[in-house]
C-alpha cells in the first residue's frame, strides 16, 4: 500500500500529491532505497529540484539508481553544471561505479 502512493506520486507528477508521499514515506516502518527512489523520480517529474536534491541528501543509502536519477533529473530541469558535480562526487568521492544507465 505505502509503496502504491509513492508509485502514484512518480508516475502522475503532482505538487499537491508532495505531502502525501512524504507522509507515507515518514510512516513508513523500513523504508528503503527503492523507496526513496521513487519520491526522488517523483519530485524531478514535478520540476521540485530543490526538493529533490534535499530527499537525496537525506536518504539514508543510495545505489547507483538514484545516482542515476539525481543526474538525469538535473539534466531534465537544464541544470546541466549542478549534474555534471554530481556525476564527478558519485564517481570519485562515493567510488559509485556508473553504469550503462549512467548518462550526464
């Protein structure tokens, strides 16, 4: 169910959906990294960057899918020097291995 809402949130990108999903993720008893995963996706569909990179920051791991994420949400909302550091800080600072999903 808690994954259902969250799922909803990326797949229809809705800035009034935003408190909901993070009140389902707050609730929610493990969340994990697909979970934050898709609040992250969610929030660059809606163009919420800010938002977006402050869910990454916070998320307690990361795998190199929400790497990819984080760098093609920027891409997508033309932040193209803010994904190009973070491309450099997953590679050389958090030796995260791009893969063939990895693009800047």
């Amino acid at each position: 169910m808690c994954i259902s809402v969250i799922s909803s949130f990326e797949l229809t990108p809705n800035p009034h959906a935003l408190s909901t999903a993070q009140k389902v993720l707050h609730f929610m008893p493990n969340p994990n990294v697909v979970s934050y995963n898709t609040l992250l996706s969610g929030y660059f569909n809606s163009g919420l960057v800010t938002e977006a990179m402050e869910a990454f920051s916070a998320a307690p791991s990361k795998d190199c899918h929400s790497w990819n994420i984080a760098i093609s949400g920027l891409v997508k909302n033309q932040r193209i020097e803010e994904a190009m550091t973070l491309f450099l800080k997953m590679r050389y600072v958090c030796n995260v291995r791009p893969d063939n999903y990895t693009s800047l």
